[in-house]
C-alpha cells in the first residue's frame, strides 16, 4: 500500500505547480495538465501510478501561504499504473476497493512556505472511509 507521506509530498507539488495566482481567489486546476501521483512499492522497488479522474478547490496567495485552502476529490478507480492487469488489482478489495469506496479526498490544513517557490502541506487523506 502506499505511504500517505509520498502522497501529502505529491499533493504539495500538485498545490504549488497548480496555482499562477497572487491573489486570494479560488485557483481552477486544469486537470489536463496536472498530476496525483501515488508511489507504492513492490518488492521494495518504488512504482509511480497516476490517478486519470481528479477534481480540485484551491485558493492561494503569495502574501499570505497559511490562509490557503485545498480540498482535492480523486477517482480510486481512476489509478493507472500502465498495465490494465494491475490496474484492474489495484481496483479490487486489496487496493482501493474501488467498487465499495469510489472516491479518496484530501483537505488541507495547513500551508507554509518551505524555500524557493515550494511550500509544505499538511492535510487529512481519506482513503477507504480511513483518515
């Protein structure tokens, strides 16, 4: 299964590369041109898989990084790891039981600027109705 730090590292990414705004507004994320990345590994070898369905609420200022907000809705059968067999297992009970729990959120709870034009998140993940 993967590691919720690997996720959260992956959402912060996708929360900085996402927003071009300097002004406190909600961000549209073009879901075209944007990445959740979810790294597991097997046999303790690292496998990047990306989710295809995903919607995104951001809102974002440079001034001020700690009033940030991001609340991300991801598609669990959406996952592709590049092979419609292990795609249709991640699927399954074992996974994500996509069947039963179709959707995976995350929240942000806290944003602050860690150099560069990088910041840390902080947020809740739920998966599989655990958070």
């Amino acid at each position: 299964m993967m590691k919720s730090a690997s996720i959260l590292r992956i959402l912060a990414g996708l929360v900085a590369a996402s927003l071009a705004v300097a002004v406190p507004a909600f961000a549209q994320v073009d879901t075209a041109k944007s990445r959740i990345v979810a790294t597991s590994k097997q046999m303790n070898v690292p496998v990047d898989g990306n989710f295809r369905k995903f919607s995104a609420q951001l809102m974002f200022d440079l001034a001020k990084p700690p009033a940030g907000s991001a609340n991300l809705t991801i598609d669990t059968s959406s996952y592709d790891l590049g092979d419609e067999a292990y795609n249709q297992q991640v699927r399954g009970k074992d996974w994500f039981d996509a069947a039963t729990y179709p959707k995976a959120t995350f929240a942000l709870t806290a944003i602050a600027p860690s150099g560069g034009n990088q910041y840390k998140v902080t947020g809740k993940l739920t998966i599989k109705s655990a958070t």
